[in-house]
C-alpha cells in the first residue's frame, strides 16, 4: 500500500505547473463518444479517475490512443455496448457523464452506480429529472438505464444547482430535437469547459457560466481538437499549502479568475496576492488570521477547497468558522486533524476552529481526495514526521502531488513499506 511519509517544517517556495482539470476532463471523455468522428484532447491530466474514465469508454469499443502523457486520440465509431458496468466505471462517480453522453448520441444508455468519494448522500434525481424531461425511460436495477425513441427538448429547472445534472442534461439535450432550457444551472469553469468542447464538435448551447442555459439539438457532432482549461482546484490547493506553510509559490498555468474566491480568503488571512495573465503568486510572511468560510456553487467558495482552507485556518490566530454547504459529510477528515493537535469542533455542518501556533506530525489516512491533500498540507507544516495513508484517494485527482510539492521545497516521498520510511528518515533527519 503506497504511502507518504513526509517531514514538516519547509516553507513552500517556487513555481508550479497546474494541469488540466480533472472533473472537466471526466466529462469531456464521455462526450467524445458522442461523435463517430476522432477527436483530440490535450491537458489531459494523468492522474487515476482521467485513466479510469478511459479504461472505461476503451471497454466499451471507443478506440483510445495516448499520443503524449497528457494528449488523447479518441474516436468513438466502433462503440458496442452501451451499457457499462465493469471495475472501471464503479472507481469513478463520474462515470454517470456516460448516461448523458450515450443518451444522446444512441438514445440509450446503461452505467453502474456512481462510486467515488464519500462526502455525503450524493443522489441524482435532478440527472434524472432532466434525462425524464428530454423523453427518456429511466430505471435503476444496481445499474441505471436512460433509453428514448426519440430526445425531445424541453424546459428544466434544477432544483438544487447540480455541476453533474447541469452537465449532464447538457450533454443529452445537445443532440435532443429543438431547444432545451436548463434553468438554476451550474456556474463553474468546468461546465463552460464542456460547452466550449461540445460547441467544437458543432453543438449549439448557449449561456453556459450563467444560470440559464440554452440549448439548440444538433443532428450530428463532429471530430475537434480540444485543451483542456487549468484545473481550479489543483491550484488552490498550491495556493493553500503555499500559505499554511508561510511559504511564497507562483501556480502557473492558471485562469487567475476561477481562482477569485480563493484569492479573497487569502487575502484576508494576511496573504499577499500577485495575479497576472496566467499565474497567481501567494506569498505568507506572517502568521495567517482567522476568517470565515462558507461553500457555495461557483463563483462562491468551492466546497473541493474545504478541507485546504480548514488545514490552514487550524494555524491562523483567532477563532474561525468554516460551513460547509454543499456536502453534509465533509468534514470527516477533521479527526484525523485533531490527531495531529489541530483544535476544531464541528457542529453539524459548521466547523469551529481555533488556530493553534503549530502541527505535530503523526499517521493519518486520507478519508477521500480532497481531504487527503489537506492532510498532507497540514502534514507538510508539522513538527517531526507524519504517514498518510490510504494516498489512493490523492492519486485519483492530483498528478505526481509530491513530485510537484519535493520541488518546492517539501520533504515527502511516495513508499511501500516502513523499511522506506525508516530509510527516509535517515535521509532527512
Ligand atoms: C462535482 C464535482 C465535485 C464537487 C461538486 C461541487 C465532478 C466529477 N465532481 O460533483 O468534485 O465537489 O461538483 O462543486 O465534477 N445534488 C442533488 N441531486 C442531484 C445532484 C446533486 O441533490 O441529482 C446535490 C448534491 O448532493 C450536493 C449538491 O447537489 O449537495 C451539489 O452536487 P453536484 O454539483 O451535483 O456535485 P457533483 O456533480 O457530484
């Protein structure tokens, strides 16, 4: 079981390259089923949900051709099942993109259950309502069925703002007759994302990054070349762990605007923020203050920069309140926290923080992804040597994370087993 042992104590300081978006690039995938024509992808980012994700649509017949580490051939003519349910899809919870995807292009589509982190209850009923709303069937039998004889546009309000069903009913009211009107829609740069690569391949959807989007159904789509934006989250992440360690790092390769709700917190924990076209610097000279942090649905605070900021505010003087809106099980980590001296209560769905001077290390496991990089972050400001396990959950969403945080500066290293952990120690004693 593949581990990280790290040795707290080193500011952050550097530059860092951010990768494509993972959860822009999930749906992407499914979508480029949606076309018997290639279509190429770059930015794709190479961590374990992307190569599930194409493990997954390779399974079903798409032919799948990694030109580089970060650049994909795809082309979906071949494809001869629809239903899907095998090891592949049930690791991701965005495999239910394929509902969507294969909806729309063959009018039916079968997926395992989504999988993925647990965070809370996660239903889909609001993929369903749109799906139902377009004219399909739907069925839940462990495995869920959408099928039409025909997708009809139509006018859906989402009852609560879903980045998935917003994407999602997207994805199948682009190749639906007439027009589709998605109202409460999701905001976040991923969804534009997959606008931006669907209109590419010729669909016509209007409004997406607004809460009302507009959709025009095509006959066909067609082959594109398509980058994938920056990823958000892996960058706040660096912008996080650059503050928790008082450290200064340039995140390059990044759309400084997705990153404005993040930028603000810093700034008024005592960060100094220096954006310019394509990367944000954070520098800590002082110890951080205390704020308070509420999640929303973008351009409010992401709940995926949760369990970041909470590591960090566990540091800052004064007393802090973080509330999470979004998942009501996502603060689970806070224990694994509180082991390594952190003072945090949660109350329901309210975290109450009161910064301590420093961390002490210890061995602790990751309760899903974005947890798991908090922890490393809280980790990597300790005192002594800490473990994370369970690093699985890191890997699905960060690509080479410690490769990334060892050249800033960070002593971590990826082991196997305590006699790598013992020669590590040697190492950096
Ligand atoms: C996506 C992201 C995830 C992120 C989340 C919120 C991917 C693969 N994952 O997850 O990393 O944390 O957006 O930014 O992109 N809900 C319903 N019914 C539904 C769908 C959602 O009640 O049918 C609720 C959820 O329980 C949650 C809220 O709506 O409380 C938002 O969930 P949603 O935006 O759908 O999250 P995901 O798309 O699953």
């Amino acid at each position: 079981m593949e581990k990280y042992i790290i040795k707290g104590g080193n500011p952050l300081v550097g530059e860092v390259e951010i990768g494509g978006a993972k959860n822009a690039a999930l749906a992407i995938l499914a979508a480029a089923t949606m076309t018997d024509e290639t279509v190429y992808i770059d930015n794709m980012p190479d961590a374990s949900d992307t190569n599930a994700m194409l493990q997954a649509i390779e399974s079903i017949g798409a032919y799948v051709e990694r030109t580089g580490r970060h650049s994909v051939k795809i082309n979906a003519s071949q494809i001869r099942s629809y239903t899907i349910e095998n090891d592949y899809i049930k690791k991701i919870r965005a495999g239910y993109y394929l509902l969507g995807a294969l909806l729309g292009k063959y009018k039916s589509a079968g997926v395992a259950l989504p999988g993925g982190c647990h965070i809370g209850l996660r239903p889909i009923d609001q993929h369903i309502k749109g799906f139902t709303a377009l004219g399909a069937k739907v069925s839940i039998q462990g495995i869920i069925y959408a099928e039409a004889e025909q997708l009809v546009g139509n006018h859906i309000y989402l009852d609560v703002v879903s980045v998935g069903a917003t994407i999602n009913i997207m994805m199948a009211a682009c190749m639906a007759e007439g027009k589709t009107i998605i109202e409460n829609a999701a905001k976040e740069p991923h969804v534009v994302d997959i606008a931006n690569f669907l209109n590419s391949m010729g669909a016509n959807i209007k409004g997406a990054g607004t809460d009302v989007i507009r959709i025009k159904g095509v006959e066909k789509l067609h082959g594109t070349e398509y980058t994938i934006i920056p990823d958000q989250i892996e960058a706040g992440t660096f912008m996080l762990a650059a503050a928790a360690t008082m450290g200064d790092v340039t995140v390059k390769n990044v759309i400084p605007k997705h990153l404005e709700s993040i930028s603000a917190k810093l700034v008024e924990m005592g960060c100094q923020i220096h954006e310019s076209d394509d990367e944000v610097r954070v520098v800590a000279a002082k110890r951080l203050q205390n704020t308070h942090v509420k999640t929303l649905p973008y351009p409010g605070y992401p709940t995926d920069m949760q369990p970041q900021i909470t590591v960090a505010l566990g540091l800052a003087s004064g007393i802090s309140i973080v509330t999470e809106s979004i998942f009501e099980s996502r603060f689970k980590y806070v224990d694994e926290l509180t082991r390594m001296g952190a003072n945090i209560k949660v109350e329901g769905s309210t975290a109450i923080i009161e910064g301590v001077e420093r961390y002490t290390g210890a061995t602790v496991s990751a309760p899903d992804l974005r947890a798991g990089a908090a922890l490393v972050i809280a980790a990597l400001t300790a005192e002594g040597y800490s473990t994370i396990e369970d690093i699985k959950y890191i890997q699905r969403g960060y690509e080479d994370f410690e490769v990334k945080l060892r050249e800033l500066g960070a002593q971590i290293e990826l082991v196997d087993d305590d006699r790598d952990i013992q020669k590590f120690k040697l190492k950096n004693a």
